[in-house]
C-alpha cells in the first residue's frame, strides 16, 4: 500500500493546503473523501484489494478527519510535528488498523469524535 492520507472536511483553504503541502514535502499520497463516499468501507478508499465499492449512502458528518494509511510512525510523527508548528489544528486524526479497515469512513469520523470529547473532558 501506498503512504497515503484521507483528508475529509476541512473547509477552510489555507488550513488544508498547509495539510496537503506538508504531507507532500514527506511523499504522501493525499486523498480527499467526499460526503457521498462516508459510507463505504476504509479498506476500498485507501485500495485495498479484496475492497470494492459498496454505494452505500450515509449522512455525512461535519467533523474534520485526516487518516494515515501505508505510512510507518517516522513519517506520521513527523508529519504531526510539522503541522504544530503551523497555525492550524487537526484534533481528528487516526491510522489505519486492521479493525478500521473493516469500518465505514463515517464510523471512524464518529468513533475518532467521541474519543476526541472524552480526552477534552479530561
């Protein structure tokens, strides 16, 4: 699989091309996920085989999401730090895992959003 990241909804230009300009600096694939593809399965929007489309429909959510796929911890860590250092916040970020792979892209928006809420109580 290729270094790559999913980006969905981030409205604002300037933060998403200071997102797509430092991932590119470090040869990662950037990939935007559409509203209308929220409900079919990471595994098919990263490409990987066995996946296919399902053209399943779902309510998009409004969150913000960046998800790594096919990218080691060097590159993700770094990547992290060059986006602190710029004036823009990310706070919904994952990585693709062997259970996510599984998941509509809109379940990981909510489950990454919930878990966001919980760290943010504390």
């Amino acid at each position: 699989m290729v270094k790559q990241i999913l980006i969905y909804h981030i409205e604002d230009p300037e933060k998403k091309a200071a997102l797509i300009e430092e991932a590119e600096k470090l040869d990662f694939i950037v990939r935007e996920v559409s509203e209308d593809e929220v409900g079919e399965k990471i595994g098919y929007l990263v490409g990987m085989d066995n996946y296919v489309e399902n053209g399943m429909s779902a309510v998009p959510p409004q969150e913000e999401m960046i998800l790594f796929a096919g990218a080691d911890s060097l590159s993700i860590q770094t990547l992290l730090k060059n986006l602190r250092e710029t004036p823009h916040r990310f706070p919904h970020k994952a990585n693709l895992t062997e259970t996510t792979k599984d998941w509509s892209f809109k379940q990981l928006v909510e489950h990454i959003e919930v878990e966001h809420r919980v760290v943010e109580a504390y």
